[in-house]
C-alpha cells in the first residue's frame, strides 16, 4: 500500500516535471526566437527595376541589425525573408501565404505597385497577420482594395503618397511653361492605372480643377505593344501635354512609336514608367525633358532612424556599391525596414500579432522618405508622404539625372532646375 502511494507519488511527480520542464523551455525559447519580416517585392517581371535596390537595401540593413533588437529588455535576432512577386498579383498573393502559413512571420512588408501591395496586404487582412507596405498611390491601395473611409482595414496600414499630391506636382510644372493646357491622358489597365484614371475621382478630375482640358483616351492593355490609333488620336487633339500610368515597356513602345509618327508634344509627364535611370536611358537621346513625380532623391532633407545616414549619403553608398545611378524605390525599401523595426521595439508583447498591430497604428516617426504615422491620415490605415515633380536632364556622371523642377506640393524639398518644354533634336 506504501509503495503503491509512493510509486503513484513518484510518478504525479515525474508527470508534473515533465509538463513543468516544457513550460520553462518555451519561456527561454520565446525570449530567444527569431523575430521574422516577410519582405516581398517585384524581382523579376516586367517591373523588376522597382526591385534591383532591394539585395543592397537588405544586405546594410542585415549588417545593422546583425546583433538583433532589444525589446522590452531582452534582444531578439531579426530575419528578412525575401520573396519575389515576378511581377505578378497572383504570385503576391501566392508567396505572402506562403510566408503566413510556413514560415510564421511576425510581420508582413511589401512594397512597389498596386499589383504587389494589394494582393499581399489582402492575405494578410484575411489571416490576421500585421502588415505594411509602400510605393503604391494610397488610392490605388486602399479603394483598390475596397475600402470604406468609415471603417478602414484591421491588419493593414500602407505610407506613400496620392492622387492629390501628384497632381500638384504635375500642373506645378506644367503651369511655368507656355502650353495650349490641353492634356491627353492614357491609363494602364492594371490597379494603378484603373485607380488613377478613375473619370470621377482620378487624376484627371484635379487637371480640370486646375484649368486643363483633359482629353482622356482611356485605358490600354499592359503589354499590348500597338499605341498608334491612341497616338494619332493625341495628334489630332493637338495636346501640348500628354501624362497616364505606363510600366517602363509599354512607355518605350510609345514613345518609339510616336517618334514615328511624328508626335512631339511640349510636355510628356509619365507616371511609373520614368521613375528608373535604367527605363530613360533605355530611350536612347529621347530620354532628355521627359518628367514624372519623385518620392525620394539625394535631394530630399531627411535621414534614416537606423543608419543616421542622409538621403545624399544613402544614394552615394548605393552608388559605390552597384556603380548604378540612384533610383527612387532606393529610400522606401530603407523607410519600410526602417518603420517595421521601431513598430517591434515599441511592441507591448511580441508573441502577440494584436500588440504589434497596434504599435503600428501609434506609429509616429522620422524617417528616410520623412515622417510616417498613421494618426490623421486622408483616410484610416493610411499615411502620405511627401511628392515634388522631377525633370530628366543630361547628366555629369551619368547619361541622365532626374533633377526636383517643382516643389509645389512639398516645399520643404529644394528645386534643383528650372522646368522645361521638351527639346527634340
């Protein structure tokens, strides 16, 4: 009877520290764990150039955060787990599963195009998994996605700029040259393009406002190859100013082809497609006088959180390091990194995906592309950044520099030029 109740002690001892033994494993394992980041961005497609920085972007930032974060006290090892959209929204969607479901990460990044942000940013609602992104008009973001400004996301909060922004940008600098102020538009047919085109609340709404007639052609397919009836159509409406949303490809087509048709408009200010030295040097001697909107630039007055750097010096380094001349998706890529790591270290419980949602919504921080935080935005879960207009002129160390030729929208960030009508040789 003895032994019975010692064995049967023995083994209600031997069952508690077992069970015990587990407990105190997964504290030390909780405060020890990998904090993950799924990073997702277009690598290959035909918009990878809004990729090519993202090896460098990665690669400082890993030696940065090499020794991990302190959070509350104990310091966790961070991992940036890289996916490539291709380009693709249904490959986005497909990977930012991926990263949800298999690898477990804390927090979702992604940025560059509606065709990225929106699909990862929609699994990440789904599955209740934080997550930011950029390097998406808002617009194209948050009514892309459907969302009510009455209710806004749970999960999901997006910085970048907007419609209104870009289109005080684009009529600044076609205000201080002499036009018919007649604009032809075309708009991709894809989420930015469909966004931004909208005929009630696009960009074309703000040119009428502005005093330009808006001739307005549409969309056209991504990757159709064929702009000679939208160009004849320009030509026969005699626009001085043509603007719309084109992926680098499809502007190289146009722009070929109205060359040869003979169509030289005064001002041809494209969004997306001129963002990348790689894309206006493709263009050959065509490049020169072509204008877009600039985000970022060595120009703009701002620092990163992380490195101290400025943005002339973070260009530079990105100079030094590829030979390549700065591209604008260069500052975002940091910025994203940049706000991810302070939403962990002000995060109450990091074992909790609610926590770190909320740390996301009280952010309020200085950052490489300027101040992100998401109290008082245009709408919930968003937050705008500042938008200047910029003017490809022949460059010193390169074949083109993309130089800040109005600063309307974003006083603080300097003109560097003069805004010009095109010149054609």
């Amino acid at each position: 009877m003895t032994q019975t109740l010692i064995g049967r002690r023995a083994a209600v001892a031997l069952t508690a520290g077992t069970l015990a033994t587990p407990a105190i494993f997964r504290h030390a394992r909780a405060a020890s764990r990998t904090i993950k980041l799924g990073f997702i961005s277009p690598r290959t497609g035909p918009i990878a150039a809004f990729g090519e920085a993202d090896d460098f972007v990665i690669s400082a930032l890993n030696k940065q955060l090499a020794e991990g974060i302190d959070i509350k006290g104990t310091r966790y090892p961070v991992q940036i787990i890289q996916r490539d959209s291709q380009s693709s929204a249904n490959r986005a969607a497909e990977v930012a599963g991926q990263l949800i479901r298999s690898d477990k990460v804390d927090l979702l990044l992604a940025s560059s195009t509606s065709d990225t942000t929106n699909p990862v940013s929609d699994q990440a609602e789904v599955n209740g998994v934080p997550c930011i992104t950029t390097d998406t008009p808002w617009e194209a973001w948050f009514f892309g996605r459907k969302g009510d400004p009455k209710v806004g996301f749970d999960w999901t909060y997006h910085f970048f700029w907007g419609e209104a922004d870009a289109a005080a940008a684009f009529t600044g600098m076609w205000d201080s040259v002499p036009t018919n102020k007649r604009v032809g538009v075309l708009w991709s047919n894809d989420p930015d393009g469909v966004a931004l085109g909208d005929k009630e609340h696009g960009l074309a709404g703000f040119y009428k406002k502005a005093g330009y007639e808006v001739v307005d052609l549409g969309m056209f397919p991504v990757m159709g190859g064929d702009f000679t009836a939208q160009i004849s159509d320009l030509k026969k409406a005699g626009v001085d100013i043509v603007n719309g949303v084109f992926i680098p490809p499809d502007f190289a087509t146009f722009w070929t082809q109205a060359a040869q048709q003979g169509f030289k408009p005064k001002v041809a200010t494209i969004l997306k497609a001129l963002l990348f030295p790689s894309a206006v040097e493709a263009l050959g001697d065509r490049g020169a006088g072509l204008s877009s909107e600039v985000w970022w630039s060595p120009d703009h007055p701002f620092k990163s959180s992380l490195t101290g750097q400025t943005s002339a010096q973070y260009a530079g380094a990105w100079t030094a390091a590829s030979k390549k001349e700065w591209t604008q998706p260069l500052g975002f890529k940091h910025a994203l990194i940049e706000v991810a790591v302070d939403v962990l270290k002000r995060c109450a419980d990091i074992n909790s995906p609610e926590a770190i949602r909320d740390a996301i919504k009280a952010t309020q921080m200085d950052t490489l592309v300027g101040k992100v935080g998401w109290k008082g935005g245009p709408v919930p879960n968003v937050c705008t950044t500042p938008l200047v207009g910029g003017q490809w002129a022949p460059g010193k160390s390169f074949k083109y520099d993309l130089l800040v030729a109005n600063n309307k929208s974003a006083p603080i960030i300097p003109v560097a030029k003069p805004f010009e009508i095109i010149k054609y040789g």
